[in-house]
C-alpha cells in the first residue's frame, strides 16, 4: 500500500478528500449554475474531440496488441459520432428535472415542532466500471445535476480515453465556477487501488459498480463504504395458459433479440403446461439462430431443445441462448421466478386479470412486466431520461436508478426553544 | 463451519431459508391480518410472562456472575412492568397505518405503457443486537407491520430473555394463521456465526445493526448483504452569536442530560467566538456535573474546561462529557461539523433567520434542528410512531427508520402486447 500513498495528489483517499470538498461546494449550486456547466461541458467534449480520440485511439490499439475479442474493442472504440452522443447527453440532463431541494414532506408535530424532508444529494457518488467511456461523461452529467461530485475509476483499458474525457470536463467545471473536482479519475488502475476505492469510508457516500459478475462479488467481498448494487438481470417471459399466443411470441423475439446482450434481455422462457404443446414450437420457430436449453419435458415436446443443467436455469447469458421450463400452474411459475431470478424484471403473458395481478404482487423483482416486454425496463423508457444504473438489491434504489436515487434526504427540524420532557 | 453446518434446523442459512419462505408468505398478507397477528402476539407476550422472565433470571444471573456493570444488567432486566411495556409496544404498531401496497407513483408513457411505482416489503430483514430484550419484541412487530420477516440475532448475554420472547412470538403466529417462521432468533451466539449471519446472499434483503462501534466496523468488514448502519450520535449544539442564551442553556442542558447515554444527546457545544466569553460560563455553571474538555479559547475563558484533545472532538461519549469549540464564523462552525460530526443530529441556536437557513443547508447530517434539542431526533417524537434504528447513512434511510423505511418499491409495468423498437 504505501508506494500508493505516496502517489503526491494522485493516492485514491487523496481524491477521495478532494471530491468530498468538492461536493461540500456542489449541495449549494443552483440549478441555473448546475445547467450551465452541463452546457460547458458538452462544447468542451466536443471541443476536445481530437485529443479524445487520440487517447482513445492508444487504448484500443493496446487492446489489439493483447487480442482483444472485437466485441470488447467495439465498446471501447470512440467515433465523432459517439463523441457527439456524449454531448448530446450532457445537454440533455440539463433539461430534466433538479432533484435537490424538493420539500418530500413536512409536517408540524403536536407540541409546535416544524419538520421539513428535503432531498439533497448524496454527496461523493463512486463509480466502478469496465470499458464503455461514455459512461464517464454520463455519469458525470448525472451527478452534477443532482448536486453529486463524481468520483470515478475506469478501467485499465480504457485509461487514455476516459482521462481525455475528465481533462475537457474540469475544464469546463473551471469556466463555469465550479469546482473542477466535482469529477475526478482515479488514474491508477491497479487492483490494489480498486480495493482501496472500494474502502473510502467517510468520503463516499455511494458506490455504484457498473460491470460482470466479479466485479459484483469482489465489491460485496470488499466494500466498507455503502453501495448500490447493479447487478445481473436473469429475466424470465412467463406464458399463461391464457396468454395471446402472437403478443406472447412478439414479446419473447422482443426480449430475447433485441439487444440480446443487456440486462434486461430475457434468458429464460417459462410455459403453463397445458399450453406449452401449442406455444413452444412456434416460439422455437419464431427464434431461429437462438439455442434452446430446457427441462424433460420441454425437450419431449421440441426435439431441437438441448437438455438443460439446473445452472441453466439461474444463467444470465448475454447471448442468443434461452432456458425453457414448462410448469403445471402459476403458483409454480413464480415460485420458479422467485428461485431462479436475480429480482431484475419478469414478464407475464396473460388475457386473465387475475393472473396478471397475482403474477404482479407475488414475483419478488424491481419489475413486473404484463404483456410487455422485459426490454422496457431502464431509464429512457421508464421516463427517468437517464440511468446510472439498475438496482437489483431492495435497499435505497430498486430497478433504474434516475437523478431521484442520486439523492437522499435531510430532516430541518424548526423550533422555538423546544426542549424533550 | 463444518460443525454449524451440522446443526440440524438451526443452522444460519437454514435459518434464513426459513425465514425467506415466510416472507414471501407476508409480502400477500392483509393489513387486517396482520394487525390480529400484532393483538394475539401482545397477549401472548403477557401470557407468558412467567416464562420470559424465569428466562430472563437465568441471563441476570449469568452477567452477575461475570461481574458485569449493573448499568448493562439494568438494561438485560426484564420486569412485569417492562414485559407490558413490550406488549403495549406491539398493540400501539397495530395502529400504525400499513405501508404495504401503496401507489407511491403512477403515469402512462407517450407509447402507452402504464407503469405504477407500488411499496412491498423488503423481504427478510435481520438485525443484530446488544442486550436489551425488548428489542426482540418491538423488531418483530414493526417487520410484521410492514409485511418482512424478521432474523434475529441477539447477544449471548440475553440469549435466554430472547429465545422466550420469539417462543411467545411464534406461538401467537401459529395461532393468527401465519407462518411462525415470520421471526426467527438465531440461537447460536457465536462470533462464526454471527459472521455468517451477515453473510446471509440471497436470504437477507436489508441487515440493521443496532450496537456500540466494533458491532459497525465488523459489519462494515464482513458483510455482504446490504445494511443499514444506525451508527454514532455525535452531536453538536452550536450558538450563534445572535442566540437567546436562555433558550441556548435549556437546550444545551436538555440536548446534554436528559438521557445521555443515547445516541441523539449532544457531545460537543460550538460557541461563535462574539458570544462565548458570556455564554460560556452559563453553560458550565448550567451543567453541574458535567465534565468539560475544550480548545484553548474556552479554556481561557472558563478554568473549568480542561484541554480536549483532537479525538475528542470526534468523540460520542454517552457520557456526562462535553467538548467545547469556539470558532469565529458560521462557516467555521459549519466544516467544524462536517469533520468531526458523524451525521446524526447537529443544532443551531440562533434568532438569525439567514443564518439558521444557511446551517440547514450546508451541515450534512440526518436531522438539523434550530432552535431545538437534539433529543427530538427518534422516530416516536417525529411522529413514525415507533423506529426499529436511527440511520447516519445516506443510502435508503437517513435519519429515524419507521415503517416506510422498512419497504421498498417495485414497479408494475402494463402493456398490451407492447415490444421495445
């Protein structure tokens, strides 16, 4: 540990004491100033749009040099076009709503005292994630509307880009007024310094991991500081007995093929027994190129099904493959859910009411989805107009995490010399 | 681990399997329902009174022969009046109104996609302690209120008071028609296992911590579900300098004597410089009995005060201890707070309507009170009814934790047929 602490300005609890200053400035920004800045912010990414690309240009030649799949290089890869995206985004949280300073309730106790909620921001908001620079600037532009300093720790990969991107950043919080710490990268990439991120007690006051499973079990293994968890989406399509059979099957092409590898893609199909005869060879049909898995009797009924393991069945697989499982009733549907799901969003097809209703209530998941598809389930769609992530724990935030779930709340307590009897 | 392993129907994962099963039973289970299960738990708490305190003698005696202090037997003895007193606080929840089931938010998107924002319960929550018994009894009646489970981990010192309690508990479950799994105590009090208990993935939805500083930082070390910490009350009172002294000393001394062993009594006085050569002797003569430590100003001023050392202006005493900062602004008063406060409870006196909106504003605490005695911050005098925790972190809870704290939210998404383009 010591050769990082003696990192001058650069040792990660050393940025962890800057960004805490810095959100100490940013609680009290208006919004107007807040707005400004984002405007700054999104001509000075596009200003420094040459030397982005150069940094980014080094890190995807690196990552050639270490063969690197494409589909990896393809994420990490900047264009003029992507550049102008990243723009466009900052400019568009300057349109949404400001969280900070909504009075949520207040109420006058029966001896006189005053009591107001107030959300405020959370304070210094960390992030963890893999590749994808854009979410460096995303990211930025969510906490700084909310009121948030960002602190954030990019990977190794993507270290030139994501370094050219805070550069114009800070230089546009430094036009603005504002602290140009409101955003700091940790530069040192290590996973030393990754865990010491993970254990900045009294500085973070939220740490949001964006990335796999291992990025997810080494912070539930290391953090010390209060996270957010934004996890695995194994998300299952349940067919009714009572379900349309063509929205059944435009919903699960939707789910499963849209953006086969994002979290809200459906991986598992699960059918009422007494429809799954009819259902699932048109659903096989319906989804040529993607490999089915699936228990006995899904495999008796379509010859093409592959038997599937019970670790099928809890697989998030970010591919064109789908786990089937038939169920002799509703009851076991979502039993089977509740069992095999990472609580991120589940989709019943159904014409019957009270199946809908009972699906809804009794499947234990941020969402709930009746005739729709699991793929509707983040930020944009929900009308939050942007994400930092989607929870899949209960506490504090559960499902897209918008401006609202950057915040907290602070009790103003008014009195005129109360004192406790 | 091997020999926990072993224990038949009582090991710690077993133990949260169970009591995961009974949740997802009281996530459906009316209000009505519930609140008959509250009664019935009531009386049977009475009805068993003889045996929770035959219990309760065999722990009293078990401290006294390891000579504890009688301030922590104090607060392990149970009493028949103390035993009402459990049971009048499980019939007071029955009028509690129900979080359960709540639209917190609906709207329908230009697409036509209805989406409803609903209150569920966490699921289990799990809360470990220190002593008191009573904890036992008022921690299952506002999880059951709220619809979760409760897992109970209690300390070795009342395992007896506590293993009664959950008897009469379940006993009165079995007869409302519930699962009698809904509270569960974990009746092996060791370190392993208390260390498993916090590690309790995919049974535990929410763990609450309720404990001196090495119960936070072992959570804080070990575990991997998500917490709450209902941490240190170090709070301030600070007088501005345009005070009512009258109203400053009342406060001073309530803030400081009315109970001060509890998290929400006051630690540290913080005097604007103007005032603190005429405020300061009032404060010490005020506070007979009260030992002062403070900076060298006050000690100048009051001879009394002896000299604080860093740590103890970090320091929750719980005590008839008092530290003493003068400063020269309320800015300086404000990052004085910020440093050394742990976000609990901060108070300005001050007939300066400017000055008490701008420490509102910038002191980063739970609750901050003007012109009022930290001693109101708990959720019976906020009006919550009753509060199973005090939150000093930003994520999910912030202040006193009441029913609503002990929900969630998830969303409920309608479509007809509705894929994403």
């Amino acid at each position: 540990m010591s050769d990082i602490e003696t990192l001058p300005m650069n040792s990660v609890s050393e940025l962890g004491a800057r960004s805490k200053a810095a959100s100490r400035v940013l609680a009290s920004v208006s919004t107007s100033q807040k707005n400004s800045a984002l405007q700054m912010a999104a001509e000075s990414v596009l200003d420094s749009a040459e030397g982005i690309l150069d940094g980014n240009q080094k890190d995807v030649d690196t990552a050639r040099e270490m063969n690197v799949d494409e589909l990896t290089i393809d994420r990490l890869q900047l264009t003029e076009k992507r550049i102008r995206s990243m723009a466009e985004g900052l400019r568009k949280v300057t349109a949404l709503p400001d969280p900070v300073g909504e009075i949520v309730d207040d109420w006058t106790r029966p001896n006189g005292l005053k009591i107001r909620r107030v959300r405020v921001p959370l304070g210094v908001v960390a992030v963890i994630y893999e590749n994808r620079p854009n979410v460096t600037s995303d990211t930025f532009g969510l906490c700084l509307k909310s009121g948030n300093s960002a602190l954030l720790r990019g990977s190794s990969a993507a270290i030139n880009s994501n370094s050219a991107i805070v550069g114009a950043l800070q230089c546009a919080l430094s036009q603005a007024g504002l602290p140009s710490d409101s955003v700091l990268l940790v530069e040192d990439t290590s996973h030393e310094t990754a865990i010491k991120f993970m254990q900045l007690n009294g500085y973070v006051d939220c740490l949001i991991p964006r990335g796999g499973r291992s990025l997810i079990e080494s912070i539930r293994e290391n953090a010390t500081v209060p996270y957010v968890i934004d996890g695995d989406g194994n998300c299952h399509v349940y067919v009714d007995e009572h379900a349309d059979f063509s929205q059944g099957i435009e919903i699960l092409v939707n789910a499963k093929t849209q953006r086969p590898t994002v979290c809200n893609a459906a991986e598992s199909l699960v059918v009422h027994a007494s429809v799954a005869q009819s259902f699932l060879p048109l659903a096989v049909k319906a989804l040529q190129g993607v490999e089915f898995v699936g228990d006995e009797i899904s495999q008796k009924i379509v010859p093409e099904i592959a038997a599937a393991t019970d670790d099928d069945f809890s697989t998030e697989y970010l591919d064109l493959k789908l786990s089937v499982k038939v169920v002799d009733s509703l009851g076991d549907a979502i039993d089977h859910i509740n069992e095999t799901g990472s609580g991120h969003s589940e989709a019943i097809i159904t014409s019957d009411v009270a199946n809908a209703e009972e699906f809804s209530m009794r499947v234990d998941a941020a969402a709930v989805l009746v005739n729709a598809s699991t793929r509707f389930v983040d930020g944009e769609e929900f009308g939050f107009g942007a994400e930092i992530g989607i929870s899949t724990q209960k506490l504090h935030a559960r499902g897209p995490m918008g401006l609202e779930q950057l915040t907290t709340n602070k009790y103003i307590v008014n009195g005129m010399g109360h004192i406790r009897g």
